[in-house]
C-alpha cells in the first residue's frame, strides 16, 4: 500500500510541475506567464523540448496606440513551442504556435523562437532570448487582417534556476483602416525555474 501511494503522490507531483514562472513588469503594465515542460508528463518527449504555455498580460493605454480614452481589455495567450539546441555553441532554435486573444481581437499566429547562452567566462550565466509570431488574415480573427508580435529579452541567472530579465515586446493587430498597437514597452521581471 505504501508503494501505491508513494507511486501515486510521484506521478501527481510531475504532472503539476511547473518548468517557468515568469512575472515581468513596468511602470504601467503587468505580465504573468507559466511554461509546463512535456517532458516532466510524457517519457517519449525529450525534457526542455515541447513546452505547453500560458500568459495573461494586463496592458496600460499609455504603452498603447489606441484610440484616445479607451480602456484595454486584458490579454490571454495559450502557446505551443518546440525548440532545441543547435551545435554545442549555446544556442537554441524553435517553432511555436499560439492562440491569443482580447476583447478586440483573436488570433492564432506562428512563429520563430531563439536563445543564445553569452559564451562569457567567470560571470553569473546569461541568456538572449527572441521571437516573432505573425498571423496573417487567414489566421486572425475578429475583421483582424493581421497580426505581428516580437519580443527580445535579456536573461542573467542570479541564483540556480532564478533570472532577472530585461526586455521589450511589441504586440500589434492591423484591420483594413488601423494598425492597433496593444503594447509596446520595456520591461523587467523575474523567471523562476521548477
């Protein structure tokens, strides 16, 4: 009965493993992100490979090119990413897919990811992080003609598995007679490794 249990409190622990949490944020807005490494639920999947991921991001009109006095509704975000190493030179390549949304606009665009580890000696570790996601017509919803996200983060791991980040995101959805700007700003925040 105790190897039952034992069993079962194991496999109960790895299935609310949590790979990242991430908070980032600035003056005006906040971000709250969490990426769950398949790995950790499914053997057949290489650890640090296929991530399964949500984030929720509560923007300010000051960082937004909206319409004057409108409020932003928050943004919600279910992604997919695969990525992996390239070479022994601590880069990292992959290919990710969301499904976003707002009040004014829905999408599921696809994208690029990288990492590159700074190949500096004698220092605390340090990561540079990029994507962009596009979705073109067909995949945005909503009278969306398109959508286009980048993002560029520096990484430097301060304690084991705790980083600070610096970086900036753009988020933006064209319609037919607008280019709507939800975010673009630089932030700060903390990831914490599980």
């Amino acid at each position: 009965m105790l190897k039952k249990l034992t069993m079962l409190s194991a496999c109960v622990a790895s299935a609310f493993a949590m790979h990242t949490a991430e908070i980032n944020i600035n003056d005006t807005d906040l971000e709250l992100s969490a990426k769950f490494d398949m790995g950790q639920f499914n053997d057949a999947v290489e650890p640090e490979t296929m991530y399964l991921g949500a984030k929720f991001l509560n923007g300010d009109e000051s960082n937004a090119d909206s319409i004057s006095g409108a409020k932003l509704d928050p943004y919600y975000e279910v992604n997919f990413l695969s990525i992996h190493s390239v070479g022994n030179q601590g880069m990292s390549l992959g290919m990710g897919v969301k499904f976003n949304h707002t009040q004014n606009h829905s999408s599921l665009p696809l994208g690029l990811e990288f990492g590159y580890k700074l190949p500096i000696q004698n220092l605390v570790p340090m990561k540079l992080n990029g994507c962009i996601y596009f979705a073109p017509r067909s995949l945005a919803f909503s009278d969306a003609d398109s959508y286009l996200e980048y993002r560029l983060d520096y990484n430097v791991e301060i304690i084991p598995h705790g980083n600070i980040v610096v970086g900036y995101r753009h988020l933006e959805t064209n319609y037919q007679n607008l280019d709507f700007v939800y975010n673009s700003s630089i932030y700060f925040g903390f990831k914490i490794g599980f």
